[in-house]
C-alpha cells in the first residue's frame, strides 16, 4: 500500500498478529479450565462473604444511629418539660412578688 494506507488484507494481518502475540502472551498465564471455575466460585464466594459482612455492619450502624436519635429526642423532651417547669416557677414567683408587693405597699392603715 502506498502512501501509508494499508490494505484490507494487510489490516487483517496486523490484526491477527496483534491476537497472536496477546495470546501467546496469554499462555503462558493461563489457568486450566477446572481451576478457572474453581478461582471464579472462590471469587464469588468472597465478594458474597464482604457484601455480607458490609451489611450486616451498615445494619448494626443504622440501629446504632436510631438508638441515639431515640436517646436525643428522650432528651429534647426531657429539656422542653423542664424549661416548661422553669418558667412555671418564674411565673408563679413573679405573681408572688406582685402580690406581696400589694399587700405591703401604701395602703390605708393607721399610720402616720
């Protein structure tokens, strides 16, 4: 081919030549069939084991995380009623305190 523009046939020759190389090279790894199916079982077998393993620790997480959300809400109530019970207090002291603040204040008594 001129010009650099290679021929149909010489394509498939480089083609063939590229495939010949890669599995020769193949070859020389390549694991017997039995022992193959025997490497992908293992394989299936420890991505299964992992992805078992990450659940069950994404589960044992969830429970944890709502446990302390349960916790902090038990908490949050704890602090509203208190706060509630503190301003009742204040409320009702303030009351007190006007209320002796009449009765102590001018009045009419025999003073004088």
């Amino acid at each position: 081919a001129e010009g650099g523009v290679a021929t149909p046939n010489q394509a498939r020759a480089r083609q063939t030549l590229t495939y010949s190389t890669m599995s020769s090279r193949d070859q020389d790894h390549e694991v017997p069939q039995g022992q193959e199916n025997q490497a992908d079982g293992d394989l299936t077998q420890f991505v299964e084991h992992l992805l078992g393993d990450m659940q069950k620790k994404f589960q044992q997480m969830s429970e944890q995380i709502i446990d302390r959300l349960d916790e902090m809400g038990q908490r949050v109530d704890e602090l509203e009623k208190n706060i509630s019970d503190l301003m009742g207090q204040v409320g009702e002291a303030e009351t007190q305190r006007g209320s002796v603040g009449v009765g102590t204040g001018t009045g009419t008594g025999s003073g004088g």
